[in-house]
C-alpha cells in the first residue's frame, strides 16, 4: 500500500544545514547554564562535527546535539507517529487497543496511533528544534562560529573558571556538553588553529589531553553569549509564564535519557 505524502516536518532551513555544520549541542548557552538544558539530537548530529543538543552555553551546553533537518528522517527511517500521511489528515486515534492504526492502515495510510500530527510530541519537537536552530546559527554567524563550535567554546571557558585549578580533558568538555567524543575532539582541532584554544598533554595521564581556552577564545565566547541568550530569549518568549515549567520539562527528560 502506498502512504500519502507526509507533511512537512522540518519547517525551517535549519536541517538541511545541520549537517554540514561542523557542529551544533543542546541546551541554553550561557556561562552559567552550559551545565546542559537538554536538547534534542538530531538524527545527523554525528555528521556535524559537532552540535551538543540542547541549549548551548557554558553552563547548559550539555545538550546541544543538533536537530536532523527536514530530509533526517526520510533518511534514517521515520518513526511511525512522525511527519505521516496518517497523522497530518487525522487518522482515528489508538485508545491502547490498536484500532487508530488499524484504521489508518486499512484506509493505505500510516498505521500511526496519532489522530493528527500535533498530537506527536516527537514532531512537534523536531518541528520546533529546526527552527531554534535556524535562529541560532543565524545569531552566531557574525561571530564566525557554528553552534557546535560555540557550545564547545563558552563550556571550556565555563569549566576552566569554575573547576579552576583542576585541568579541563576532552573527555571532561564532551560530558558536560553531551557530545560524541571523536566529533568534539574534531571540532576542538579546529578551534585550536584559530588560536581559541590550546590542548596539551594531560601531567598524569599519557591517554588525556588538557584544554586551556585563550584570551581570544574567552573574548569571542563572552561576546557570543549574549548574542545566543539574546536569542533564546526571543524565541522562547511565546511561552511567557510558562516558560519555567518548559525548562524544567527539557532537564526531567535530559536526566531520563
């Protein structure tokens, strides 16, 4: 049987772009913060060399990954109750018994147990993370930084402050981030050459690198916190009072995962 068109996941240019990104994490982005509001990964954030998902800050970088843009998911294979045929024309919703996506299977549509798409929690957040996305590349591009890079570089200049005198590893900065381990340490080379930060052998650990982040370094990341927090905050004002709420919802799943 053949589904119907799926609608349009992505909603903004923010997935085609991730993954030529040499990165994006999750979470909010400031000094404080980069301790990681989570966000979503995307299904490409592998191919970034690097987003942590989430917000991305010093303080919240821990979740940047980046959201996979519109096309992830004809890629790696949707979900059902994602971006389906089913969903977006309102197949007859599962009551736990099966019946919606019996329905929807019988009519040649996705057997989701969605009755719409905005029923799909997971679509509406990759709906939504393309377009935070798209807004924060956009904000962080006067500074010459991907997402990736800047949740990196505001996280180290983060840590080093706050766990001085002890060293910040790699391995350090890519927990606190939540990003991949070979990806950060790709992204980290790259802001070594420009001279944001250095790396050196760790004195105790033949097996570890130690970071240490510029003046230079420390100059552009305080300087695009404001610009990714000014951002945030434009973004999430929608959600006025309910904002705290939001941000708490974000750090229950970042601690289910």
């Amino acid at each position: 049987m053949t589904p119907r068109p799926r609608p349009n996941a992505g909603g903004s240019a923010a997935g085609r772009d991730a993954g030529r990104d040499t990165g994006e994490p999750a979470g909010r982005h400031s000094a404080a913060q980069a301790s990681g509001e989570g966000s979503a990964a995307g299904p490409t954030a592998g191919r970034d060399t690097g987003e942590p998902a989430g917000h991305h800050s010093a303080a919240q970088a821990s979740g940047d990954g980046s959201a996979a843009g519109p096309t992830a998911g004809r890629d790696t294979g949707e979900p059902a109750g994602h971006h389906s045929a089913a969903q977006a024309s309102g197949e007859d919703s599962a009551d736990g018994s099966g019946g919606g996506r019996d329905a929807g299977e019988a009519r040649g549509g996705l057997a989701t147990g969605h009755s719409s798409a905005d029923e799909s929690a997971g679509l509406l957040l990759w709906q939504v993370t393309n377009r935070w996305q798209a807004a924060q590349r956009a904000a962080l591009k006067p500074y010459g930084l991907t997402h990736v890079q800047f949740v990196l570089l505001a996280s180290l200049t983060y840590l080093q402050a706050a766990e001085a005198p002890a060293p910040v590893t790699q391995r350090r900065l890519a927990d606190h981030a939540a990003t991949d381990p070979m990806m950060t340490s790709q992204v980290l080379r790259a802001l070594e050459a420009r001279g944001l930060l250095t790396r050196e052998p760790h004195p105790h650990d033949a097996r570890a690198r130690t970071l240490s982040v510029t003046p230079e370094g420390r100059a552009l990341a305080n300087a695009a916190v404001a610009a990714a927090e000014a951002c945030d905050a434009a973004f999430f004002a929608p959600l006025a009072a309910a904002a705290p709420a939001f941000t708490e919802a974000l750090r229950a799943l970042r601690s289910a995962g």
